[in-house]
C-alpha cells in the first residue's frame, strides 16, 4: 500500500485569505493561480502492519528533515488528522509513513503548503485505494482542499486553474481555465529570506476576521466592477479569469498587484498584525514600477512571505532576472514557467 505523487506549487492572481467556513476550508470568494513548473513536492506514502506510528517528514532546501508532530500546530495536525480520516474511510487500520521531499524553500511564501498537501492527498487516497477520488478532478480538489488548504486544491488542475466557491457557499472545487501551454507567463521568485514565517496561514486565516478591512475585502472581491472589452460587468476572480484566457498582461498585472496589496491590507490590520514582507520585499515593488515605466511586462504579487513573485512574460525572463540576481537584496532567484497539476509517479522515495 504504497504511492507517490508530485505536485506544484502554485501563485495566486487573486488571493485565498480568510475563510467563510474554517471547518470545511471554505475560501471567501473564488481564487485563482498558475502553477508553478520548477517547484515541486514529492510525496510517497505507505501503510503497513509494520508501522507503529504515524511519521511525517518534510525534506527541503532551508530544512535539515523535518519530523513533524501533530502537536505542531499549522498544517501538521491537518496531515494527521487527514490519515486517520480516510484510514477510517477505507477501512484500514495500519500506521504510515510519510516522507516529502520539496525542490524548493519550506514556509517561506512559496506555497510550499499547497504543493506538499496536494501531493499528501493524492498519495494517501492512491495507497489507501481510493483511486475513485483520485480519477475525477474536482472530487480530488475537494480531498485536497479538506486536508486544510484551498491554495493547494488549485494545484491539482494543470496549468492556470480556479477554485469555484459556490454561490451558496456549501462547496468549493477547482477547475482549469487553461492549460500551461496557453501563455508563454514565467514567475522569477525573488527570494530575499529563507526563514520559516512566524505567524502560520492557518493562524492568519483566523486572525483576518480581526482586520476592519476584512468585509472591504470581501465587498471588493464579490462586486462586480470590472468592465471587460465585451461592456459585461464582472466580479476580479472572473476579469482575472478573462485576462488569462485572452492573454492581456496589463489587465491581468493591474488586478493581481491589486489584490496582492489588498491581501496584505488585511494581514497588517489584524490583531495581532501579521506583517509577511520585508525591507527588500518592499524595495522589489519599487523595482518593478520602475521596470514597468521603462518598458518591461512585469507585475509583482506576494503570498505569505516576504519572497516576491514578478510576473513577465518569456521572451522577457532572462533580462529580468539578470537585473534581479545583479539586485543587492536577492539571494537567488526561481523561474517557473506555468506547469502540470498533481501527477502520479511510479519511483518511490522509498
Ligand atoms: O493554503 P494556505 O492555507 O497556506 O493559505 C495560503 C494563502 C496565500 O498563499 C497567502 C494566498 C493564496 O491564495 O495562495
């Protein structure tokens, strides 16, 4: 009862952060991202009689091999509550081992969440043969997201994806807009800290409820204000939407920085504040708008870290992170075109 699974990490144009049901990881309103090719995680699971415990391990460029515990907090107790929801699922009563191995910085702002619990809950439901959950798309998005995470449910589509909060809000499943060979968009990620974040995004997801901001956020993201070429009025998840099906860079870099900033709006008014970016983080805004007024396609976004994301185009990626590794404040940089979903893999780690 062994499987393994990669998956990718993801940036979101518009922003998962709040929820409207903290149970069943319900999003605010729909969000949107594209995955990230050169970010990986893979995940094997096995269970066997031979286990007496549960063990997780999380191996990855700014970790020395993370054993996790369930008294962590963050995500680690959703993996382990998530073993144990579907072992029950599948009738099944072994203990299992867990190890992950990601290509890319831990808790940094990279979304290393959602590709590490994308990969986990495709390789638990194969192991455990749940393979009906594994085969429909949108069921699979639902497992994923249940592990604690709407960010990695995108994941799970190929290349640009949504994931549709319902109008009712009872559900949340995602679905591809395109796929990665639609538009020739990279991200060069500019790290500039590799430290683990202090504040957790299951914390910050709670405390958005204390921001006064919050219900301005969630006003913005359901009206619907934004005027597509076609004279339709549309809510941001959908004009994000329409600018990647119809390749507009400037619609979509206006919205994304938009709802970035918005985003960490939210972040700062909380009680306590949770503050993600830094002094570099800070001075690669200002980098950007000046790139942008000389010429070059580019947009920055930011997910919970203080690592930027500078969105260009391809033709354009070796001139920008020419700049970027030449910029005082950048330790490295990672170019990511847009990638596959989830994947089965047949080499174990193992
Ligand atoms: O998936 P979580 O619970 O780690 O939340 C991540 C949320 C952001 O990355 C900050 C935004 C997003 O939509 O990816």
């Amino acid at each position: 009862m062994k499987a393994t699974a990669i998956a990718p990490a993801n940036i979101a144009f518009i922003k998962y952060w709040g929820r409207s049901n903290h149970e069943k990881f319900l999003p605010l309103s729909t969000t949107n991202s594209m995955n990230l090719a050169s970010c990986t995680a893979k995940t094997t699971v096995e269970f066997a009689t031979n286990y007496e415990h549960d063990e997780i391990v999380i191996i990855a460029p700014n970790t020395k091999g993370e054993i996790l515990q369930p008294q962590d907090g963050d995500k680690s107790a959703e993996l382990f509550k998530t073993l144990e929801r579907l072992r029950q699922l599948a009738g099944v009563e072994y203990k299992a081992r867990v190890r992950s191995e990601l290509n890319f910085p831990f808790k940094a702002g990279i979304a290393s969440s959602a590709a590490g619990m994308a990969a986990f809950a495709t390789a638990v439901l194969t192991a455990l043969d749940k393979r009906e959950l594994v085969a429909d798309l949108k069921e699979l998005s639902r497992q994923v997201r249940l592990v604690g995470s709407v960010s990695a449910a995108r994941s799970v589509a190929d290349g640009f994806t949504e994931a549709i909060l319902t109008a009712d809000q009872t559900d949340c499943y995602v679905e591809q807009i395109a796929g990665p060979d639609h538009w020739d968009l990279v991200d060069v990620v500019a790290v500039v800290g590799e430290q683990q974040k202090k504040t957790s995004t299951s914390q910050g997801h709670l405390l958005a409820e204390t921001s006064p901001f919050l219900p301005a956020r969630i006003e913005y993201l359901q009206a619907e204000t934004i005027k597509l070429a076609s004279d339709r009025l549309v809510n941001r998840a959908e004009a994000v939407k329409q600018s990647i099906l119809n390749k507009d860079f400037d619609m979509l870099a206006s919205l994304s920085e938009t709802d970035a900033l918005n985003m960490h709006s939210v972040m700062i008014t909380s009680t306590p504040p949770v503050f993600y970016l830094s002094p570099g983080s800070v001075k690669l805004i200002e980098l950007v708008w000046n790139l942008r007024q000389q010429g070059l396609p580019v947009f920055f976004t930011f997910d919970a870290g203080p690592n930027a994301h500078l969105i260009t185009l391809k033709k354009h990626a070796a001139e920008l992170e020419k700049i970027l590794q030449a910029t005082e404040f950048v330790q490295y940089t990672i170019s990511n075109e847009a990638g596959v979903g989830v994947r089965l893999v047949s080499e174990h780690l193992f």
